[in-house]
C-alpha cells in the first residue's frame, strides 16, 4: 500500500512538462507555471498544491493518507500526502489533479478582425 519516496518522484517527474528543484528542505516539482507538490524524503510526505474543494474531496477519500497542511497554506488548498499510508493509484490521481492546475493557461484567442465596408 506504501509509496516510498523514490516512487512517488518517478511518478511526479512523469507528468508532462514536470521539472523538479530545490526548495528549501523539499523537492519542488513544477510545471513550466508553477509548483504542483513538494516531497520531503526524510519525512516521507508529499504535500499536493489543490484548491480547498480538491483537497476536501482527497481528505474524505482517504483520511489516513491526505491532510490539509496547517495554516495558511492548508487553508488555500495545500494537501500532505503520507506515503506511508497512500497507495500508488490513489497518489497517481492527486499528482495529476495538481499537476493539472499548476499547468500554463492557454493564451485567449484574439478577437476576429472586423473589415469595415
């Protein structure tokens, strides 16, 4: 049932376009937009960049494996994940739920020219 951590980076760095870095004492994945998780491998969680309603939905789904992050940052939406008590399925989601609203926005097409007569 237990991801370890080398996994659950595997699993990050698969998403399109992820890239990983230093962040303070965590690893950062990102899109080319911004962060989506950042593992912390000694503690062996992942936390999950959601907003409160994606992280309300991984919260009631698997309450052993998912929790707000306290503070502030929980209060936005960050999620902890404990690799200990997720498995690889359930983690595979939330990578791509996080992955997906961390992704660059698609530019708005400019509006038609209009030909005056």
């Amino acid at each position: 049932m237990a991801v370890d951590p080398v996994r659950a980076r595997e699993l990050a760095l698969s998403l399109a376009d992820a890239t990983e870095a230093p962040h303070f004492h965590r690893l950062a994945f990102r899109t080319p937009r911004k962060i989506f998780a950042t593992l912390d491998e000694a503690a062996r969680d992942l936390n999950l960049m959601f907003d409160p309603e994606l992280r309300d939905f991984y919260c009631e789904q698997a309450p052993d494996a998912f929790a707000p992050v306290p503070g502030g940052w929980g209060r936005g939406g960050a999620t902890r994940c404990a690799l200990d008590s997720v498995d690889e399925a359930t983690l595979a989601s939330a990578l791509q739920a996080a992955h997906r609203m961390a992704e660059p926005k698609p530019k708005p097409k400019p509006p038609p020219k209009r030909v005056r007569s």
